[in-house]
C-alpha cells in the first residue's frame, strides 16, 4: 500500500503556523513603526504584562516557556527591553542563579498601548469570521489536543 501524498498546503501545523505568522508580521508592523520593537520583545512585554497582576516578575525561563520561543531570543529581547528601560531585573527568590524580569511604568504604558492595538486588530479579524464562537471553540479544541498530543504517552514515535 502506497502512502498518501504529502501537500504542504495541506498540512495542519504548517498551516497554523503560515496563519500564526502572517498575523503576526502584520501586527507587528504596527508596533515596530510606532515604538520600535521587534517581535520578540513585544512577546516579551505582552507576556510579562499578561503577568504583572500575580506580583512577582518572570525569568527569561519562564518567559520562553510560555511564549514557546527560544531562551536566548528572549534573553536578547529582554537585554534590549533593559537598555530601552522597559524592564526591570531583579534577584529570583528561590534561585540565585535566576533573575526576576518585571515591566517599569513606562513598560506598562507601552504594553497597555499595544495591547489595546492588539484587541482592535483581533475584532477586526473576528468581523471576518461568520461564527466567532465556533472559532473560539476550534481553537480551544485544538489547543487542548496538541496538549494531550505532546504528554507523554500521548503520541507514537
């Protein structure tokens, strides 16, 4: 028996990630006119920001993980969020080997600013949707599957 085809333009995660990206180049182009930084520095500041309510900062480990991007990409974007003083380091609690990343005031200003850019450029995409909430719950479904997917036992090698 002879495997299917593969089409690329077919392919689930390549298509996500071609969506993904493609929305993002787009917002960001925004946000690099107007403020000047890149990509990795506004997931920097979104994710932190996103944060800011719990109290303590993040390190760089944290940030990565949870923005799935590479530690030293974000240790190079939160080195140039510290010159452009948008945040702020301070000595990790448990570990003295990390450091704590916090938005400043003017990085708080900076992410409440793009932020609502960000909410105005997801409500104008979602005005194309004809059921918002049936993408909403693809969405989910899809999330929660790559989460089951990648635990362990979740997949076949």
């Amino acid at each position: 028996m002879t495997e299917p085809e593969f089409r690329l333009e077919a392919f689930l995660p390549y298509r996500l990630s071609v969506l993904a990206n493609r929305l993002s180049r787009r917002f960001a182009r925004e946000y690099q006119a107007e403020f000047g930084i890149s990509i990795h520095e506004w997931r920097a500041v979104a994710i932190l920001g996103a944060h800011r309510r719990n109290g303590a900062g993040l390190s760089v480990w944290e940030i990565a993980d949870r923005a799935a991007m590479d530690r030293v990409a974000v240790s190079r974007a939160v080195a140039l969020l510290s010159a452009k003083k948008l945040v702020a380091k301070s000595a990790h609690g448990d570990d003295g080997r990390l450091v704590d990343i916090s938005l400043t005031a003017a990085g708080i200003d900076l992410f409440d600013r793009i932020s609502a850019r960000g909410r105005a450029l997801e409500a104008g995409l979602l005005r194309h949707l004809d059921d918002p909430a049936s993408a909403e719950a693809a969405i989910s479904g899809l999330e929660q599957a790559v989460e089951r997917f990648l635990a362990p036992g979740g997949h076949e090698d």
